[in-house]
C-alpha cells in the first residue's frame, strides 16, 4: 500500500485491538520516524510499546477502547496544538503504511499513567493508540467540500484535490470545523473554527491538504 490516497483512505479510527504484538522492527521503524519528527518540530512525542494500563486493557468497558497495549505520547510545549496535529498525522499516516492501526485519542485514556512520562515543561496534548486492530474502521461520515472551502468554477484542481484529502482526514468528534480558501495573492488560507481540540484538527487537515493539493503547488497564507 504505497499511493499516499490509498492511504489516507484505508484509515479510520481503531479502538479494538487484538493480542498481536507490534513487531520489534515495525517498533524501530516507528522510533525512528519519532525522532525525526522531534528534531523537525521541537516536539517531544515519546512511543510505549506493551504497556496495557493507559487504556486498561483489563477493563475493556472503559470508553469505547479494548486491547490496546501501545501509544504514542503526544507532547510539546503549551500552544503547540497545530503543530501536534500537522506532526502527529504524518505519523498515524507512516503507521498506517505500515499495516498498523491508529486513534487519536484526547479523552478516553488513563491520563494518571502517561502523564508521569512527560519532561519539565512539557503539555501533553493526546494520545496516539497504535497496533493491530480487530477490523481497519470504517468510512467517517462527512461534510461535502462547499462546506469546507470555497470553491467555484474556475478553483484549480489542485485545491479540490486538497480539500478533497482534508475531508479523509480524522478531526475531533469527527466535527470537521476548518474552512480552506484561496486569497487574493494566489495563496491558500486555512482556518478552524471554534471547537474541542480544532486547532489540533487544523494542524492534521493541513497535513492532508498539502498531501493532496501537491506541495509544490501552492503556500499557505499564513
Ligand atoms: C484531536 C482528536 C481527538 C480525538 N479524541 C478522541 C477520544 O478521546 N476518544 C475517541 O474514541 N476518539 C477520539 N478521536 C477520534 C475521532 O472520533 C475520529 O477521528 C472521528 O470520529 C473521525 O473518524 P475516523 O478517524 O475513523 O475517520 C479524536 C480525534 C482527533 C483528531
């Protein structure tokens, strides 16, 4: 499964997992791609392999999670949202190419386990549940790209095509609240509306749009 769409679109949330364990060479794959996104970003994201307390893997009923036995730490500094979800998307991407499967997860995990984890001054923003699941997920439902864009007759493309890329893209409650136009100047302008964790949902729907539109093709606004 190479193509970047085939990708993007074989992901979907994952919250029951099975025994499976995650590969020690999938593992150091994983490690690796984690520390070129922290020399990249300044982030502090940390992976736990086979520690099944953070989504209490005993107790299946707690939230919607079951079996899950390894995360990513999702960290940075205080106001790092976008960046957290620009850097963490590429990575649920990586792991889905991978054959692995992910759910971003803000609430529904045992905060008092990951937290000890974490360095001086580090926030943490979610988690990143990872591993083999039971099924791949299924198709979010979705809002149609007029919704989420400005669009008309002579928009290229290339724009459709992201924006397009950014509907496949997980948000928050799945409440896809971004909005992606093209200024003026020819550049493209992305913004989030109010919403639990929109900032970090803009940061993963700019990971996707740049995927789709072509980076080469345009420059963000801002
Ligand atoms: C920032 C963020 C936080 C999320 N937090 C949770 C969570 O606490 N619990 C959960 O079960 N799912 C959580 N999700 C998963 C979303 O519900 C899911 O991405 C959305 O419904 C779209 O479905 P999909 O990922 O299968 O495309 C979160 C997703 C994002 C992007």
């Amino acid at each position: 499964m190479e193509d970047i769409w085939e990708i993007m679109r074989a992901r979907h949330s994952v919250r029951k997992y099975d025994n499976r364990a995650v590969e020690p060479e999938k593992a150091a794959l994983l490690a690796e791609e984690i520390g070129r996104i922290n020399a990249e970003s300044g982030l502090s994201f940390k992976l736990v392999i086979d520690e099944p307390e953070a989504f209490k893997a005993d107790k299946p009923s707690y939230g919607s999670f079951s079996g899950c036995r390894n995360y990513v730490v999702l960290a940075g500094r205080k106001d790092d949202d976008e960046k957290v979800g620009y850097y963490g998307e590429r990575l649920v991407l990586f792991a889905q190419k991978e054959g692995l499967n992910t759910c971003w997860v803000a609430l529904t995990f045992e905060k008092s386990k990951v937290q000890p984890s974490l360095g001086p001054g580090e926030v943490l923003f979610d988690v990143l549940a990872l591993g083999y699941g039971l099924t791949p997920g299924t198709p979010h439902r979705s809002k149609s790209p007029d919704k989420v864009a400005e669009i008309g007759e002579s928009t290229p493309e290339w724009f459709k095509k992201g924006v397009e890329a950014a509907l496949l893209a997980p948000t928050a409650i799945n409440q896809q609240k971004f909005f992606f136009k093209i200024t003026d100047d020819g550049r493209v302008a992305a913004k989030a509306f109010l919403g639990p964790c929109s900032k970090t949902d803009l940061g993963i729907v700019k990971y996707h749009f740049e995927l789709g539109a072509g980076r080469e093709n345009f420059e963000w606004a801002e």
